[in-house]
C-alpha cells in the first residue's frame, strides 16, 4: 500500500454582505404595537435572531430627537413639520403628515375651553381673537397688494 496523500481543499463561498433593517411588526396594521430589528442578506432574508422593539419605545426615542415646527399653507391648512428634511418627507410620503384647516383648529380650542372657569379661560380667548383679528388684516393686505 503506497502512501498517499489526499489534500482536501475547501471550497470558497463569496462572502455574505448582511445589512441592519428595521421594520414594523405588523406592516399592515394602521397602529403599530411593536417593531423588530436584525440583520438581512442582500436579498432581503433575515439571518439570526429578530429582535421585538415596543412601539412605545421606538416612537419616543426616534420623536423625542426630533424638533417639530408648524406650517400654515397659503389655504388656511395647518401642519406638522420636522426640522428633518429626510424624515418630512418620509413622513410625507407615506401621508402621516395630517393637515387640519385653520377655523377646524380655532374650533376645536372653543370646546375644549367652554366648562373652563372665565377667570382661566378668557384671557386666552381673548388673546386668540386679536391674534386672529391681525392675521386676518395681514391676508386682506396680501390679497389687495396682489390684485393691484
């Protein structure tokens, strides 16, 4: 028996390129309960464990960095906006940017106000009328300058 020797050679694979996702738990629920994160192959198949993430959780650590303003159209319809421009217009996209007109707003505030005692609440009505009284002097002067 002659001695031989047999070389065993190992079989290169490419390398797998996994990336980070993060995604809703229930993608076709309107409110979400949860999130998961991990790791998938560029295909898209998660490798390894999911993690489960509370909505409650996530939505407080990603808003609670986030500055929110206001932005009033020129049609009286009023909105939230993110100083973000990424996360506006993610937000945008998938229309979790509600709008709400104006007079619905002022609406709104006078119900939430009515069984509130005159000495807590007058002031303030008080002072969302001349405020109101001045944006309408502001919108009659654009609508006259713009009609000359």
């Amino acid at each position: 028996m002659q001695g031989r020797s047999e070389r065993f050679v190992m079989a290169k694979h490419p390398p797998i390129t996994l990336a980070p996702f993060f995604q809703p738990g229930d993608e076709g629920a309107a409110e979400q309960r949860m999130y998961v994160a991990g790791f998938a192959e560029e295909a898209g198949e998660a490798w390894g464990t999911l993690i489960p993430l509370d909505a409650e959780m996530v939505e407080h650590a990603i808003l609670g960095q986030q500055t929110f303003t206001v932005w009033c159209n020129s049609d009286g319809r009023i909105q939230s906006q993110p100083t973000s421009d990424s996360v506006f217009e993610d937000l945008l996209e998938k229309d979790q940017l509600k709008e709400t007109p104006l007079d619905e707003l002022v609406a709104e505030a006078i119900e939430q106000g009515k069984n509130e005692p005159n000495d807590d609440i007058l002031d303030m009505f008080e002072t969302l009328h001349e405020r109101l009284v001045r944006a309408q002097g502001m919108v009659a002067d654009e609508i006259a300058r713009r009609r000359r």
